[in-house]
C-alpha cells in the first residue's frame, strides 16, 4: 500500500507541470477572447500550448492558410504558441491594412532574428517604422539610392550582364560532337545573372565571391520566413532555457559571417577607389555605395550611418533584388517551357522587335507587350515571398467588423489573393493573354 501510495504521489508530481501549462494557456485564450468584449475573427479550432500551428503542418504555410480561409473566410483569427495571428486572404481585407490602416499596421514584429540581426543598427527591412531612423533610411532610398534617374543609370549595367547571360546559355548548350549536348542549370545562371547585375549596381564592380554571396542571401530569407521557439512561447521560461542560448549563439554566428563578408565587400570597394585616384585613372560613376559613404561624410544626419547600418542596407539591396527578380525569372522560363504557345509567340514578338540587332537594350522594352504580359501573369502566379512581410498592429484596431488586437501579427496571403477563383478565371492556370 505505501508503495502505491508512493508510485501515485510520482504520477501526480509528473502531472502537474502540463497540468499548469495547460490551464495557463486556457486562461490566457479565454481572457483574451473576454478581454474588453473583443469580437475577433473567426478561425480554426486550437489545441492547447501549440494553438494553430496543427493546422500548418505537412503543407506549404500559404497554401494551408488559403484552405482554412475558405472555411472560415477573408479575414482569418489563429494563435501560433502565444503569438496571436490575423491573416488577410481577400484584396478588400488586405487593403485594410495596407491602405485604410497603413500606419497602424506599418511596423514589423521584432523576431529573434530581427533583434539578432539589428543588434548594431537595423537596415531597411526591420527599422522601426516612424522613428528617426526609418525616416532617415526611407529618405535615402527614395532620394538617393532608388530615384528613377539612379535606376536608368544602371541600365547599360543590366544590358550587359543579360548579354553575359545569353553568351553562358549559349555556350553551356553547344554540342560536342559525339557526345549528347549537356543539360544547361538555367535557375543557377539566372541566379548569377540578377546577383550580378545587382552587385554592379550597388558597389560598382562583379566580384568573385558569386557563390558565397547567394548562399547568405539564401541563409537570410529563410531565417527571416521563420520563427524560433522563443518567439512563438516569448513568455515561457522552460522555452527560454531550453532554446535561446543555442538560437542567440547560431544566429550570431551567422550575422558575424555575413557582416564580415560585406565588410570585405565594403572595404575592397573603397581600395579600389582609392587606388583609381591615386593613380590618375578615369573617374568611375558613383554606385550605391558612393552615395551611402558621401551621406555618412557629410552628416547633418538624425540618426548616425554607421559602417554596419551602411553594410546591412547594401545587403537588404542586394538580397531583395536578387531574390525576387531571380525567382521571377526561373519561374517565368518555366511557365513558357509548359506552354508552348505563350513561348512562341514571346519568342516571334522578341525576334521582330530586335530583328538584325545582336544585343538587346532596355530602349526598345516598351514594345515587348507580350512579354510584359508574361512577368505580369509570372508574378500573379509564383509571387516572391507568397505571404509577404508580415506586420504588427500597433494598437487595436476594427478591420472589417472584428477587433485586432495590439500585438498582434498581421499576414497577407498575396498568393491566395493573385489565385482567387472570384477574381480570375481558371486561377492556376498560366494565361498571358487574360488580361
């Protein structure tokens, strides 16, 4: 008897840390769905600790998100651990807060990664929206780096690396008789080809370290698509013990290798001009590196720019023009490779245009329709980042007839949106001509 006695009195000890978790987390949902009469968006049915994130597994997450959302509508209410989560599936519910309540929902949520990654000043993707800071790095961009006049500049710099690109295929392709012609990675040339072109835009010249650079922009969109322990349980101290030394220690190591990287990258290019003065060279046209230098040297700023602020902006440049443009490219040649007709009438509109010319050059773009109706219908499709950057509401707001709460994270599913049977016919299929 005193045995079992004993063995019960182990039971219930074992029992009473779920026991705890389990009650915490009831209390917790319940009181926030009470809370000052919030009347929140419908959603899945949640389990305890974990809430939503069942309902994610074995799918992609936009895929997952835009089924349940036919169940349970445009806007869609689930709880991911403790983090609470409104996810706009409709252009009417994702105007809301893009648009009717830009400003409220206009700051992202500050992951572990984010706070990682911004531990010596954040770039352009997690700067605080509204502060000194974003204001000063919005200014920049708009009137410095991304003016349209900047970006035209650039265009001899993309009509040669699309040549570079061309001259690759072509010369990857050519058959050596006998042996059989070998197979071309299209999705890697394309992948050098827009890094390429953005390196050249932004610090003036190719370098070799092609490969190194895609892998961090690689490393970088996963970490940023993702979330760690801690920021799905930010209050559980089990959580925190178990999981943030080790997240803290690898994260930091690879924010160390990027930086160090782009401080090589940095630090090359102000040699490089140093030694083109001193040695009576030809003037380079100043790149975005230049100006960002100039703006620092100059001053007169709210915010000081950095050496590190100046390399994680060059990296948010670097990243985003080559994640997006080279998915869209890879992409685009796929839909045309399964279509044959679109690709034959792309190809006839590109051969009339550039009949009798070797090179192609942006001047004559504008009468390629056909082929603007291609990326356009690419990007409807296959949109780079399906779920956008997500949001965080700065305080309750009313969307749509429901309440949101401050703190909450907000998601818009583009590709749900962009494949919405209301608004397109045949969705999933690749169209050019419908619009």
């Amino acid at each position: 008897m005193d045995n079992s006695a004993y063995y019960c009195y182990c039971c219930l000890l074992a029992l009473l840390p779920p026991l705890y978790f389990l009650v915490k987390f009831w209390w917790r949902t319940s009181c926030a769905r009470r809370s000052h009469g919030l009347r929140l968006p419908p959603g899945p049915w949640q389990l305890p600790i974990i809430g939503s994130i069942h309902h994610l597994r074995g799918s992609l997450v936009h895929r997952a998100l835009r089924d349940l959302s036919l169940r349970h509508g445009p806007l869609m209410f689930l709880r991911l651990g403790e983090v609470p989560v409104v996810v706009a599936s409709t252009p009417d519910a994702a105007k809301e807060f893009m648009k009717t309540h830009d400003a409220t929902f206009a700051t992202r949520p500050m992951t572990l990664s984010a706070k990682v990654f911004a531990k010596d000043g954040p770039g352009i993707v997690v700067a605080p929206y509204g502060g000194d800071h974003w204001r000063q790095l919005r200014k920049i961009c708009i009137v410095e780096l991304l003016s349209t006049r900047r970006v035209r500049s650039f265009g001899p710099v993309r009509e040669e690396e699309a040549a570079r690109l061309v001259q690759a295929v072509a010369g990857a392709s050519t058959r050596r008789a006998p042996a059989p012609a070998p197979l071309v990675d299209l999705g890697r040339l394309a992948a050098v080809y827009v890094a390429d072109a953005s390196v050249r835009a932004i610090v003036g010249r190719r370098f070799g370290e092609t490969d190194a650079l895609l892998r961090f922009v690689d490393e970088s969109v996963r970490l940023a698509g993702g979330f760690t322990p801690v920021d799905l349980f930010p209050s559980s101290l089990l959580v925190r013990v178990l999981t943030l030394r080790r997240a803290v220690r690898r994260l930091e190591h690879f924010r160390e290798s990027l930086f160090g990287f782009m401080d090589g990258v940095v630090r090359e290019h102000l040699e490089r001009k140093q030694s083109s003065r001193g040695g009576g060279g030809e003037e380079e046209e100043a790149d975005m590196v230049d100006v960002l230098l100039r703006i620092q040297q100059e001053g007169n700023l709210k915010f000081p720019l950095t050496m590190r602020i100046i390399e994680a902006v060059i990296f948010d440049l670097i990243a985003g023009g080559i994640e997006t443009a080279s998915s869209t490219l890879q992409w685009a040649m796929a839909e045309l490779m399964r279509n044959p007709a679109a690709m034959s009438k792309a190809q006839a509109e590109v051969r009339g245009v550039y009949a009798g010319q070797t090179k192609v050059t942006e001047d004559r773009l504008g009468e390629l329709p056909y082929l603007q109706l291609v990326i356009k219908e690419t990007l409807r499709l296959h949109v780079p980042g399906p779920l956008l950057i997500p949001r965080e509401c700065q305080e309750h707001c009313r969307v749509l007839g429901y309440d949101v709460p401050k703190g909450a994270m907000v998601l818009v599913n583009a590709w749900a949106i962009a494949r919405s049977p209301e608004y397109w016919e045949e969705p999933d299929a690749f169209d050019p001509d419908r619009a």
